[in-house]
C-alpha cells in the first residue's frame, strides 16, 4: 500500500511537471471532493459527489453547495468534458474503468494509513490541479495543529473505536494514528485484525477500554447499525464519563478536520487520565487488573468463546 | 388409556429439560471468555461487575429472546396448519413473517419507534395481523393446499419487495443494508429492552393461541363437525390470528423473520404427540424454542464474521429436512 | 326431542328450504330422502344448528339453540358430516374419543369403548387413522358420532362410501341407537335401505316436504315416481320390503327453479 502511495506520487510529479494545470476537474468521490474542494480555485471544479452536500458526512458541506453534484455515474461525467477526473481506489469502479476506456486523464486516491501518507496525498492533489502552494499550506496548518497536541502519558488510556454496526479502527489504520498522536493506546489494534475489523458488542464492553470512542451523529436516523452504539451494556462508559463521542466525518477523509479529531481525543484522554491519578485505584469489581487480562484473554478476534 | 397423557407429561417435561440445558448453553456461549458460575454469583449479589454486565444485558437478553422466538414460532406454526388443517401452513411460507417484517420495518426506520418504543412491536403485529386474516379468508373460502401455499408465496414476495423499498427509501444510509437482518433475522446484540418490548407480545400470543387446543382438535373432523361439537370456530379463529399476529409480530420485530422453525417443528412433533393438533402446541412451542437456541449457539460457534444470520442456520437445517418430508406428504392428496 | 317449525334456509339468496316442519322423536329413526338438490343436507345442518334459518323455529326439547348455548348444543345432538375427513393421522380410539370434547376432555372412556364396540373397530383402537380403508374410516367417524351418546343423531348419507356389508351394519347400527332412545335423523338414497330400517320417512323435493310418513305410506311408486323420475319395483322378502329404481322417466323430473 504505501510503496504504491510512493509510486503514485513519482508518477503525479513526473507528469504534473508536464501536464497543463486542469480547467474543469470532476471528484466521484467523497474524500476526493473535500481535497478538491479545499485545493481546487473556486472556477476549477466542475462536479463532486452528491455526499458532499450532506454536513452529516462531509466537512465541506458549504463549499459543496456552490458546485454541481454527481451520483458517480459515468453518463454525468461525460458531458462535463472534464480535462481531469479523481476517483477513490475502492469507489465506484465500474465508472472509471469506462472513463478511462474514453480517454479521460483519471488520477485515484488511495486510502491513507498514516498521516505521512496523508500528507503525501495532499500534496499530491494539489500539484495536480496545479495549486501546490495550497497544498503545502494545508499540510503546514495540520502538522502545527498535530504539534499543539499534549504530549501522551507515560501509560496512554485504552481506547477503542465503535463505529455502527460494530466496525473499529483496527490495526494500521489513519484513526488509529490519529488516536495514538492524541495520547491514546487503540485496544482494538490487538482485538480486530484488519483495518477495517468488527467486533462483537461483547469483546468491546469485555476489552474494558479506558475511553470509548463513538463514531456516531447524535441525530442520525434510525438503523439497526446506529441502535447498536445506544445498547444499553455500553451505559456504564456513557454514565462514567468514559464515552467520546466523535462525527465519523472528522477522521474518514483527508484534511485539516483530522487534527480536530485528535483534539477532541486528546480532551478526552486527559480527563480519563485525571480521573484515574485521583482514584488511584484499579476499575472497581470484576476481573483483576484490565490491561493485562485483557491481553491475555482476548489475544485474535477469531477465537469464539470456548 | 390412561398412559398417553402420562407420556405426554413426559414428553413436555422432557422438553422443557431440554429447553432449560439450551438456554444455560446459549447463556454460557459467547466472544468473551465469561466465567458463568462468578457472573450469576455477581448478578444474584446485585454486584455491578464486569461479568455481571455481559451477563445481564447481552448474554440473557440473546438467550431469553432466542427461546422466546423459537416457541414464538413454533406454537404459531402448528396452531395455523391445525386451524387450516394444512401442514405446510407456517408463518414464514405463508408470509406472516414476511408481512410482520414489513410492518416492523416501517415502524422502525421511519421514526415512528423512536418517538414510541412499542411502535416496533406493534408494527410486526399489524403486518403479522394482517396477513394471517388475510390467508384464513382464503382459506375460509375452501381455498385448498396448494392456493394457500401460492397465495402465501406471493404475499410473502410482495412484502419482501415491499420491505425492501422501505428500506431504501428509509433515510438512514444502513437502512438498505439491513434488509438481511429482517429477511434471515439474527438474535445478535439485542437487548434487555427488547425483551421488555417484545415478550410481553408474545405471552399474550401464547396464551391466546393455547385456548384453542380443544377446538384445534376438533377441527381434526373438518369444520362442520368441529362446529357441531360445540366450538364457535369464529372465535377460534380471531384467537389463532389474535396470537399469531402478536406472537410472530412481536418476534420478527425484534429478530427479524426467521424461516422454518415453524414449519419443521410441528412435523416433528406430531409423532410424539398421537397427533393431536391441540397437544402439539405446547410441545411444538418447546421443540421450536430448543430448535431456534440452538441454532443461535451455532451461529455464535461457527467462525464467520460477521455472525450467520440465525435464519440462514435454520434454512440449512429445515430446507433439508422440508424436502425429505415431502416425500411422505401427499400435499395435494386426499 | 328436535323440532322444526316452518323454517326456510337461505343460501346465497335461493331458498334451499321452504316452510318445512318436521319432528325427530327419541327412539324412532327418521330417513329423509329425495332427489339431489332437493335440501336434505341443507334441513340437516340447519337441525344441527350449523347454519342460520331465515323464517320459523327448531327447537331441541322445547328449547332454541341460543336457550340452550353452542357448548349444551355440542352433547344434545351428534351431527355426522357428509364425505367425512379425518385431517392427522390421529390413532383410531382418539378420533372417537374427539366425541368426548362436548362434555370436557377428549380422553378414551367408557362411551369410547361402547362406540368402538358398536362399529366394531375396538380391535383396531391403536391404528392410525390415516391407515384405515374407506369403509373403516367411515364406521369410526360413526363410532365419533355415537361416542358424543347426545339425545339426537344427525347422519349426512352415512352409508355412502360402504360395501353392503357395511352398510347394513351401519343401518342396524342407527336403528339400535334409535332404540335406544336416541332421535336419529339420517339423509339416505338407498330406497330399500330407507324402507327397511326408517320409522319413518320424509320425502324432499325443491326444498319442500312433499311427504311424510311410515315407509309404506311414502314410499309409494307413485311418489318416488313424482320425486325422483323413475320407476320402481317393489316386493317383500320375508315380509320387509324392497324397492329398486328401475327406469327412468322419459323426461327427466320437472324441477321447478328455486325462486328468491
């Protein structure tokens, strides 16, 4: 992945050095619009996706507004005569292997694993649509906003990310180094496997994180995938203080949101820290010392109980 | 002969033994490795553990809804092929599930649960209501086997359509994916609130569908004979939609429609009860609890992840067994 | 015992029964016959209270089906559908024990046992039902019958699916239960059978009684004749009568169309 991420930066540099500075870029993707949105001059967009518009999921709702909107179907993109079309690795596949077959210039967006990557994706972008000294400013403004972060405790607290339908940030994953950044140790790197891993509700109220990380819109419409994050076993994190919750929109794409995100994490570390020098004093009831039992008892998702 | 309702006590306490060994499996089964004997001390001390709390508000709710359904399902199922006399009537092939689905649907993804928590349950029952009195005006009609199955194939298309329609147009982006859950239903991380919500339903369902034993005898002889023995099938059957609609309703609203178990269960009951529609209610409520527990153990043994939909593990069980009955049954004979 | 005054039955807006009256006694055996179409099962289930009368009365000892209530109705009278079904495979002695749910539980007693032994089918009281021959199955929907040991009998054709072997012992069989003090009313096509074994005899025609009487007042060849449009030959062996339809009308019998 990110000798790929490598490559594709040598090859954005090596033709953006040759390329004209694209007139009419089109995004058919929801982390490609915010980068496009905030690198792209104002005149230089000519459609992102319908996501975009939606403040639940895009942190560029507003500049969304201004420019057209597509559902990722190639006969939108067409007419557009975009000189320049940005695509997600993962998104929408069958468009862009048609969009390519027509001979539009496609560049696709990897999924960043680190902020490094992140980075690099930015930069990247915005070289393309010919607005490096954007690019270089976003990144600057991020990397100080990283730096104000506190610096983590000697014992960061436990965390783990409940996202709905009981999806995590696993092992590997931007999340997770946004969350060690912010002062916190990301249980579920040792619990899920993958990225991407979903937990049980009961290896999550099990594990016994010290912070609960809620990827949930207080105001989200009803779904079984949502319903999961208000089970009534999670109350105790939420009546202990020891609940977060974060819009997943801060941490699914690139931008500056990534380092609000930490910082949210961040305030939440320190108060669970605090809490935790003023009791001085292991979890009430229950198993002996959570950390270590924790590692012990619970070493792969796989394992079904017994 | 005084030895068959001896046997017939025995056959019920078997299964309720059976039922009580499943439900202490369903509760020891799980992701974390609970110490069951410390976990019931902590919950019996009313201590606030750990143990205590995987306990009380994932493991019993799964376990007690597990059995729930299952005798949910089973006791509808035999008290709808006894009151239309046909064995393959059963609330999921003759689409009361699939309507309750439906109704359950609505209720949730559109707010109205939200705004009143007994809106789920009572979404499951007016679908389930429905389309049970739908089914027996057919059937009233001296609609035979096959009608019936027929009539039932396409209500139970026409809600799945229908619920996934909802779904779509549901404002929830999850909403479209959880069309699984309704359709193959799943007892996963649910709720001691859905057990508050759902199970008071289904006891009324229950005891509701259980006055109708006698009657459901009788109507071995047909209706006119039943009638003639004093039985106001009328009343008979509002009770059987009565407790269907509430049972089921109130069952897919909470874990989705599980297929089979109330077909299968009455057939492989009937044996052991001489065949007695009125006998086989409780047994079949019984073997259908044991069935659907122990199908949730498997889902949570099996090494998939996500979870098997329940519905899948009783499909696999019951598609099978189904096929081989039909080699026994003259559906459309007689 | 059963009584009906003057009723009519309406079915789907045709009068299938017109201003009918007829009585059953206890210990007496009533035939009623006549041609198909005629309204013999319509009396039948409207005396069994099965269906609604839309004008006169029938009452059982004096009293109307709602004085006496659904529940007294089910062991005043036994009421034997026509063509029968046995839905599950139930064992033999369980299906005439189903008899017994009018007076509390379905469970195997001594009126049971007189039943089975009436039809002779105690031998078989273990079988599955779903594996008894047509004739069997109707001598132990019988037996189900006499196991509900009501005041009345009502019998729909109940020797429609026997060998003759069976059917006279189903006809000895009613006439005993008559005897016993039972009011037996059965529909009956066999006109020897009606004349050897019936009290009496009540002859339908397009929902009307056109006759009623002993056998040998009704069953006249000139009243078959007008009832059924045949010819009939008649005799005695041993001094009971028998009657065969021979050949039929020219044309067939004038059936008048049941008006509204």
């Amino acid at each position: 992945m990110k000798q790929l991420a490598v490559a594709l930066v040598a090859l954005l540099f090596c033709a953006g050095a040759t390329q004209a500075k694209p007139a009419r870029v089109a995004s058919l993707n929801l982390c490609a619009d915010e980068l496009v949105l905030r690198l792209a001059d104002p005149g230089q967009v000519a459609s992102v996706t319908f996501l975009a518009r939606d403040p639940r999921s895009s942190n560029v709702a507003a500049l969304a507004r201004q420019v057209p909107v597509n559902r990722g179907l190639a006969e939108e993109i067409v007419p557009l005569a975009p000189d320049l079309v940005i695509v997600g690795a993962y998104t929408t596949r069958t468009t862009t292997a048609l969009l390519r077959r027509l001979g539009l210039e496609v560049l696709e967006l990897g999924v960043p694993q680190t902020l490094d990557e992140a980075y690099d994706q930015i930069r990247l972008v915005a070289a393309r649509l010919g607005t490096p000294e954007r690019g270089a400013a976003l990144v600057d403004e991020m990397e100080a906003a990283f730096a104000h972060l506190p610096a983590p405790a000697a014992q960061p607290p436990s965390a783990i990310v409940l996202r709905p339908n009981g999806f995590t940030a696993g092992r590997g994953s931007l999340p997770g180094e946004v969350m060690a950044r912010a002062g916190l140790d990301n249980l579920a790197a040792r619990l899920a496997t993958d990225r991407l891993g979903q937990l049980a509700l009961e290896e999550v109220v099990w594990a016994q994180p010290d912070v609960l990380v809620v990827n949930a819109a207080p105001d989200a419409p009803p779904s079984l995938a949502d319903d999961l994050l208000t089970h009534p076993a999670l109350a105790a994190f939420r009546s202990s203080g020891r609940s977060v919750s974060l819009p997943i929109r801060l941490w699914t794409c690139v931008g500056p949101q990534l380092a609000e995100a930490a910082a949210r994490l961040a305030a939440a570390a320190d108060t669970v820290a605090k809490a935790a020098t003023e009791t001085a004093a292991p979890p009430p009831g229950g198993p002996p010392s959570a950390p270590s039992r924790i590692q012990t008892a619970l070493p792969t998702t796989g394992e079904a109980a017994r | 002969m005084t030895a068959s309702p001896l046997s017939h006590k025995a056959l019920i306490a078997t299964l309720c033994v059976g039922v009580a060994v499943l439900l202490i499996a369903s509760v020891a089964v799980g992701y974390a490795p609970l110490d069951l004997g410390a976990a019931i001390a902590d919950l019996a001390a009313g201590r606030q553990t750990l143990p205590a709390l995987v306990l009380a508000e994932l493991r019993l709710p799964r376990a007690i809804l597990g059995a729930a359904v299952g005798f949910s399902l089973g006791i509808t199922g035999a008290a709808l092929q006894g009151l239309m006399r046909n064995p393959l009537a059963d609330p999921g092939v003759v689409g009361v599930s699939g309507a309750a689905a439906l109704g359950a649907v609505v209720a949730f993804y559109f707010g109205f649960s939200s705004a009143f928590a007994l809106a789920l349950p009572l979404g499951g029952l007016i679908g389930a209501g429905l389309s049970t009195a739908f089914l027996l005006t057919l059937a009233g009609r001296g609609a035979g086997t096959a009608t019936l199955i027929l009539a039932g194939v396409a209500l139970s298309s026409l809600s799945g359509a229908l619920t996934a329609l909802a779904l779509n147009l549901a404002p929830s982006p999850y909403a479209a994916l959880e069309v699984v859950f309704w359709l193959m239903g799943s007892l996963s991380d649910r709720s001691l609130a859905h057990v508050a919500l759902a199970l008071p339903f289904m006891a009324v369902g229950w005891a509701l569908v259980l006055t109708t034993g006698r009657a459901l005898d009788a109507l071995t002889l047909g209706e006119d004979a039943a009638a003639s023995l004093g039985f106001p099938l009328r009343r008979v059957r509002l009770l059987v939609i009565g407790g269907t609609a509430m049972a089921v309703g109130a069952s897919v609203a909470v874990a989705g429609a599980i297929g089979f178990v109330g077909l299968v269960v009455p057939h492989l009951m009937r044996p052991f009860v001489g065949h007695r529609p009125g006998r086989l209610l409780l047994a079949s409520g019984l073997a259908g609890a044991a069935l659907t527990l122990g199908a949730d153990i498997a889902v949570r043994l099996i090494p998939t992840r996500p979870e098997l939909k329940l519905g899948v593990v009783t499909a696999l069980i019951g598609a099978p067994f189904f096929l081989a009955l039909l080699r026994h049954l003259k559906v459309d004979g007689e | 015992m059963l009584e009906a005054r003057h009723i009519s039955v309406n079915r789907g807006g045709t009068l299938v029964v017109r201003d009918l009256s007829l009585a059953a006694r206890p210990g007496e055996m009533l035939g009623l016959i006549g041609p198909n179409g005629a309204g013999k099962t319509s009396v039948l289930r409207a005396l069994a209270g099965l269906d609604p009368i839309a004008a006169g009365t029938i009452t059982y000892g004096g009293r109307t089906a709602d004085e006496i209530g659904r529940r007294v109705l089910g062991r005043t009278l036994a009421y034997l559908p026509q063509n029968g079904r046995i839905h599950w495979p139930l064992p033999v002695e369980e299906v005439v024990a189903l008899g017994r749910l009018p007076h509390g539980a379905a469970s195997v007693d001594d009126a049971v046992e007189r039943a089975m032994d009436a039809v002779e089918l105690a031998p078989l009281r273990r079988r599955s039902a779903g594996t008894l021959s047509g004739g069997e199955r109707a001598r132990l929907l019988l037996a189900r019958a006499l196991a509900v040991e009501a005041p009345a009998l009502l019998a729909d054709e109940p020797v429609a699916a026997l060998d003759p072997y069976h059917q006279l012992q189903v006809m000895e069989l009613l006439r005993a239960t008559a005897r016993a003090g039972t009011a037996v009313v059965a529909v009956l096509h066999d006109l020897t059978l009606a004349a050897r074994f019936c009290d009496r005899i009540a002859l339908m025609k397009d929902g009307r009684l056109i006759a009623e009487g002993p056998p040998a007042a009704v069953l006249t060849a000139d009243r078959v004749g007008e009832a059924y449009g045949v010819t009939v030959e008649r005799g005695e062996i041993g001094g009971e009568p028998f009657i065969l339809p021979w050949r039929r009308h020219d044309r067939a019998p004038d059936r008048k169309e049941p008006e509204a």
